[in-house]
C-alpha cells in the first residue's frame, strides 16, 4: 500500500501534478462556494469556454499561455458584468453572448496558429479534458503565485463578499459598492479558471469548481463551513483523480471530476439538510 501511494511520485511529472492538482481542488471551491450561492454557475462554464480566445492568442504568437489567459480572461469577465449592468439584458443572455463570440474566436485563431506556429500549437483535446500530467515548473511557480494571489483576496474582501452575496440590497443601501465587489468576483473566477485549465480542462472546471462546493453546502451548517469543507473535498477529489489518471489511465480531468461526483452522492443520501447561513 505504502509503494501504491508513494509510487508515482518518484516522477518528476507526477511531483508537478500533485502540486497543481491539489491547488485545483483547493481553491476552485473557495470561489466556487460564492459562485453557487448567487445561481452564478453558469457563468463558470461560459467563462471557461470563453478563455480560449486569449489561450489561442498566446498560441499564435508563441507566448506562454498565461501570459494573455489571465489578463485576458479578467476582461472578459469583465465584459459579461458590463453587459448585464450597462445594456439591460439578462446576465444569462449577456453571458451567452459573450461565450458564443469569444469561444467562437478562439477556434478560430487556434486553426490558424496550427499553420503559423505548428510548433506550439495548443492541442484542442489537451485545452478542453486537461492535461496535468504535462505541466512544466512554470506552470507550477505561477499556479502557487496566482493561488496566493486570489487566497489574499478573497481573505481581504471575505464580509463585502458575503454581505453582497445574501444581502445584495442591504448592502447597497449600507454603502457597500456591490458593483466593485461583483467586479472584484468575476476577477477572482477568471484567475482560479486559468489555473484550473491545467488541470481538468475547459469542459470539467466547472464540475471541479461546483461540485465540491455543492457537497459542502448539504453538509456545512455556515458558510465559512462550505468554503472550508468545499476545499478539502476538492482536494481529496483531485489528488483521487491523479491517482486514477496514473493507475487507470483516465484521462486526470473527467477522473477528478467523478470523484468529486461520487462523494456528491454518497453526501446527498446521508445528507444533513442545514440551512447556511451567513457569517456574522
């Protein structure tokens, strides 16, 4: 048993994927737990899909993905909050928008960076199941650096966000900029997104960041609990699927994801139905 566990980590590769994995399943249920106490979940997915524009940029002119993902990606969260204040529509119509348009783009320039640039052409099945047995020590570096980075936020802006999460209204007439502090969350999902790319993928981010989160919530009688609790289930869902992705050959995305799955469901038949309730 000691060799099954310890077995894979004398690879190097593998070492790189545990860190990143266990980054993934940590922080994508910390933004998730207020993602999914707003009916934002959606947006996840549209987002996640939509960050294939600025991956594709990066590809076409031999950049390192990052580099134009988390920019880019913050702006494009940026535009879907735009259009569903500015314009009037409803945020799942502002959403689809976006997605449809940026999702479009990228393909788009990724056909044309396979003929540019063949040499770092971003395969499309890596970018859509993920590919965390491939990551490279940048990619760990900057997924510590960007972890930290979104851990800070969401420590300093914990009571606005809460606030405007349950009490959107009294927080407005408190004085409470809701408008920033919306902003300051679709930031903070575009960052944990890109770094989750690496790991599940753009079709299964979403289950990574909603699911555990999701657990927690029938679990956890506050909200603090569903954050905390939503991280470790999240961890313990990433680090089971990099085994499975080693042992089993699974691809690690679609395996982390039903981990996280099956512990959804043993939780929702011995569920201890609490309401949540927000932080004092």
């Amino acid at each position: 048993m000691i060799d099954y566990l310890i077995g894979p980590f004398q690879y190097s590769f593998m070492l790189r994927a545990l860190i990143v994995s266990a980054l993934v399943g940590f922080l994508l249920p910390v933004v998730g737990a207020y993602i999914i106490t707003r009916g934002r979940a959606f947006m996840t997915d549209a987002l996640a899909h939509s960050i294939v524009a600025p991956v594709a940029v990066a590809s076409l002119l031999g950049f390192t993905s990052y580099i134009t993902a988390v920019p880019g990606g913050i702006a494009i969260a940026m535009l879907m909050g735009f259009l569903s204040r500015q314009t009037g529509i409803s945020d799942d119509t502002s959403i689809g928008v976006v997605f449809a348009g940026m999702f479009a783009l990228g393909l788009i320039i990724l056909s044309i960076s396979v003929d540019v640039n063949p040499g770092r052409a971003v395969n499309i099945e890596d970018l859509l199941l993920g590919q965390v047995l491939g990551v490279t020590q940048t990619d760990v570096l900057v997924s510590l650096v960007l972890t930290v980075a979104v851990a800070a936020g969401v420590f300093l802006f914990h009571r606005h966000l809460v606030y405007t999460t349950f009490d959107p209204v009294g927080a407005r007439v408190s004085g409470v900029k809701t408008s920033l502090v919306e902003y300051l969350l679709l930031a903070l999902l575009a960052v944990v997104i890109v770094i989750g790319l690496s790991a599940a993928g753009i079709v299964l981010v979403m289950a990574m960041l909603v699911i555990p989160s999701a657990t927690a919530y029938l679990l956890a009688r506050r909200f603090t609990g569903v954050i905390l609790l939503g991280a470790f289930i999240g961890v313990v869902s990433a680090v089971a699927g990099l085994y499975l992705s080693f042992y089993a050959n699974w691809p690690s995305g679609p395996a982390m994801a039903l981990v996280a799955s099956l512990i959804f469901g043993v939780a929702t038949m011995h569920k201890r139905a609490f309401p949540v309730k927000a932080d004092e």
